[in-house]
C-alpha cells in the first residue's frame, strides 16, 4: 500500500445499475436539451480552433461538477450530487419534442431563478438536516479490536464514510506505512455494524498480500466474516460451492489473477462496497479486468482527446482541482510524528578483476551497437544492458563462469563480486550489533547465490520470490515476524515482496540491485519503514 509516487487503494462504492429507459432523463439541463433537439448543420467545419474551443468548454463542465462534489463533501448533501442521466442502449434514447424541451427548460429555469425566500429556508434547513445525517467518529470506532486508530486514520476513516454516504468513488493515496488497509477494514465495519449491511463486499490485492489483509480483518475487525478466494480449479469450486454462493460471508478477498479465472461467478453479485489495493496496476482500460472493475472510461476521455489543450502548465494544475475531492493523501512527515525518516546510504563499489573480464567481454561482442555503428535495435540495446546488470550484481550469473565442477561455496563466492565484498562486511556488523535485515534483488537466480552464501556463513534467513506459494510466502513472513526469530536475514525479489507486507522486525534494508522503476525501490524500504517499526536509530 503508495509514495514517492502514491500507493494507491481504490476503494468504490459499487452499486446496481438502474435498468435503461426510452425516456429523456429529467435531470439532463436545458442546454442538453436543447443540443439534443438542434437541427444537424449541412456540413461539419473543419476549424480546429472550434475544437479547442469545444475541448475547454468540456473541461469547464468538469471543474463545476468537481467544485460541486466538493461542495456536497463538505456539507454532507447527496441530494445536491447531479445525477447522470440513465443510460441505455447506444441510439435507442427518444428525443423529445422541440416545444416540449422548451417547456421543460422553462420549467427547470423557473423553478431555479423563483424560488421564494420561505421555500430557499427550507431547502437550506433540509440540507443542513442532510448533512447532519453523515455519522463521524471523533474517537477510534467500537468494533475496531486490535487496538486504537489514530486521528489521522479516524480522519481518513470519516472521509470514506463522506464518500459512500454520496456515492462516490474515491483514493486512498497516503504514504506507504500510515495504515491504508487499517482505514478500508474500518470503513467496511461501519458499513456492517452503523449501515447494518452484511455485504457482499469485495476486496482485490495482489497475491502477496492476501493473506496478510485476511490476518488484519482477524486482527482490527473480526466481525467481519472474510473468504479467500484463491487456489487451484479444485480449491476454488469448493470455495464457491460452499460459502459464496450460499452467501456464508461477507466480504470477499482474492487476487487480480483470480478475478480473471471466476469473473462469471463474480460478475452474478451485487457488491455493495469494491476495495482495489494497489490499483496502480490496472493501467490498461480495455483489459477484461478494467472492464470488470470500472464502466467504461469512455465519456471522460472525450474531454480530452485534444491533448494539445494541455501543452500549458496552468491547465495541468487546474486538472489537480478535478482529483482533489476524490483523493486523499497524507504523508509520514506530517502526521506521524513517531515515526523517524528513514536513513538512506548510497555506497559505490568497484568491480572485481573477474566482472571486469566479462564486462568487457559483453561491450567487445556487440561494439557496433554499443558504438552506434550498428543498425539500432531497441531489443539489443536492452539485452546488452541487462548482461551488464547481471556482470554487476555477481559473473556467477553467467553459464560457465562459476569455477567447478566440483562447485564449492567458500570465498571465491564472494570475492568475485565487489558488491558481495562489501555485503559481507556489512552483514558481520549487521549481525553484532544485533539489526535484522531485508534484502531486495531484481534477479531470482541472484536470490539463490544469495542463499549459498547465508548457508555457507550460517545466518539464518527466510526467501520469497514470484515462485513462491501462497501458503509458503505467509509462512515465512509469520516466521520471520515471530517474537524471538532467530531469521537474521529476509531475501526477496522486488517486484514480488516489495508491496504491501509487512515486515517492521527488520530495521536495515539492502537494495542489492536497484529496479528501472525508482518507486518499486522505495516501495520496498517501506517494507520495514512503518507503522510498528521498534528498532529506530
């Protein structure tokens, strides 16, 4: 959970559309209307300044729907939320006569502009009435178990409740570490425990970190009843059979994979309340799991297809605006003050006479590319640049470079490799002074040397990588957090452990090898720099 880039927690309120009528909707306004019943021009002209013209007019009606949310937010009136007009079958809507449109945008107009003082009373006094109606905790709620929550999250707690109380979707965006799914448990037993409904609700996360947002429902709000949705065909028929669809839970947890493998099953639910943990990874639209998950985005790209209409920053800034009552982000720094920054430390190493050798090997084979003599091929540049990331990690990495057979582990593993020089002086220290440590690599096959050398220097130590089981990965970060472990050392693969677990009982982070993406790095030093953090220094 993100960040920093921010970690994102998408979390919906997800409800039952309204069957689609041949009717004009009655909230559309007068100039929808009346764009409706204007007759088609002879010839389209081709202007493009009438398309940016018409470009900014759409993005003007975005900003007074966002200055409207955020005005209902505050005050708690979902009554004052324009409703979309209910959509049907594309070409199928009636159009309305011309002489009625002009009635009902008389009558639209009237009913705006005439409104008497007595009747302007008692709409302002219903709507304050309204937003009296919007519950907020000022203390940590009652059905929360595992502790207390702290303001902040009481705060990020109220404003998802502001959210579902208007129907609207929104962003949980803080820091990784401040407690997001903390928040989204909280909000889920109010919706159980103040709305007294029992779900369905449905919760998406990736595979890492599954079980552990099934230990924080038993841990914050056991009341709540949770199915893992995961496994194989077997293991998932069975859970469907049994408790999904006779209706033995309340809230759904499964993956992104496993939506794809049951969305029959799932798409035959009505979910009142969709939590998407990490959804930064849904980032193409058309993909069957966006389709699942979102409407189609269709309508809001529209408004901006001319993307030329943005080519000045203080429209990008305005854009900002459109998120805000939809987005919620708080930073470490600033609401946690418990917490201590995090202490970064860049060490450069050399290469060792070996790495050298074969570096230069790998820049001799392809000199006509590396030179620009060559035709340039995108799909070579990468394959050289990723035969140096592993020259540089250790030449091990190589077929035939490792000296054997027989193979040994002893110290030629380390002093061919300037990096494991100086890991392995820094996990001596380490392990006197009593740290325990995590350490991240882009390469499994890394991970393995990685292992020879803790077993050759006897640390104890835990592995997770994208082959790991699900039931292995959870047992070895509970064996790994257990009070009194003897694990002094945690390897993990970025991309598969550097999101959304937790791992507070190590105190020292090592990024072995850095990611192209800065922010999976930072994602991963946030494994152990957050909340429940005890060994600070």
């Amino acid at each position: 959970m993100a960040t920093n880039e921010p970690e994102l927690m998408d979390t919906s309120n997800v409800k039952q559309e309204e069957p689609a009528e041949e009717v004009t909707s009655p909230n559309e306004s007068s100039e929808q209307i009346a764009a409706e019943v204007k007759p088609e021009p002879m010839e389209e002209a081709p202007s493009t300044s009438l398309d940016h013209s018409e470009s900014y007019k759409r993005f003007e009606m975005l900003l007074r729907k966002t200055e409207t949310f955020s005005h209902c937010l505050s005050a708690g009136d979902a009554s004052a939320i324009p409703k979309s007009p209910v959509k049907g079958v594309r070409g199928k809507a009636k159009k309305v006569s011309t002489d009625a449109a002009a009635g009902q945008a008389f009558a639209i107009g009237d009913h705006r502009h005439r409104m008497t003082e007595k009747e302007e009373d008692e709409e302002l006094l219903s709507q304050s009435k309204k937003a009296e109606n919007v519950f907020r905790f000022e203390q940590s709620p009652s059905y929360i178990c595992g502790g207390e929550m702290r303001d902040y999250q009481i705060r990020g707690l109220n404003w998802l409740i502001s959210l579902q109380h208007n129907g609207i979707n929104g962003i949980l965006a803080d820091e990784m570490g401040l407690g997001k799914t903390l928040q989204t448990i909280s909000v889920i037993g109010y919706l159980k425990h103040y709305k007294h409904q029992n779900g369905p609700f449905l919760v998406i996360v990736p595979k890492s970190t599954l079980q552990n947002w099934a230990n924080e429902f038993k841990k914050w709000c056991p009341s709540v009843k949770t199915v893992c949705l995961i496994g194989n065909e077997e293991e998932r028929n069975n859970v469907i059979q049994n408790i999904i669809r006779p209706g033995d839970f309340d809230a759904v947890l499964t993956t992104y994979e496993m939506v794809l493998k049951t969305i029959g099953t799932l798409k035959k639910f009505v979910w009142k309340y969709l939590v998407i943990d990490e959804a930064h990874r849904i980032k193409n639209e058309k993909s069957k799991l966006s389709e699942f998950m979102f409407t189609s985005a269709d309508d809001f790209d529209s408004w901006f297809s001319d993307s030329s209409m943005f080519n000045n920053s203080s429209l990008v800034q305005r854009l900002h605006q459109v998120l805000k009552p939809f987005l919620l982000r708080r930073l470490k720094s600033d609401v946690e003050k418990s917490l201590l920054p995090k202490k970064e430390l860049k060490i450069y190493v050399g290469l060792s006479k070996m790495q050298r050798e074969w570096y230069t090997k790998i820049l001799m084979k392809d000199l006509d590319v590396v030179n620009g003599a060559g035709k340039l091929e995108k799909a070579r540049l990468m394959n050289i640049l990723m035969h140096l990331r592993k020259c540089c990690n250790h030449p091990y990495l190589f077929d035939g470079a490792e000296p054997g057979p027989p193979y040994t582990t002893d110290q030629h593993l380390v002093d061919n490799s300037g990096k494991m020089v100086l890991l392995d002086k820094l996990l001596k220290k380490l392990k006197e002074q009593g740290s325990r440590v995590l350490i991240f690599s882009q390469m499994a096959r890394m991970l393995d040397m990685l292992e020879d050398y803790c077993w050759w220097r006897q640390y104890a130590y835990c592995r997770l990588d994208g082959s790991t089981a699900h039931e292995d990965r959870q047992r070895a970060i509970d064996e790994y957090n257990r009070e009194g472990s003897e694990k002094f050392v945690f390897m993990l693969t970025t991309r598969a452990g550097g999101l959304g677990i937790n791992l507070t009982s190590a105190d020292v982070v090592i990024i072995y090898d850095s990611d192209y993406n800065p922010q999976m790095d930072l994602q991963a030093m946030d494994r152990a720099h957050r909340i429940g953090q005890k060994k600070q220094r």
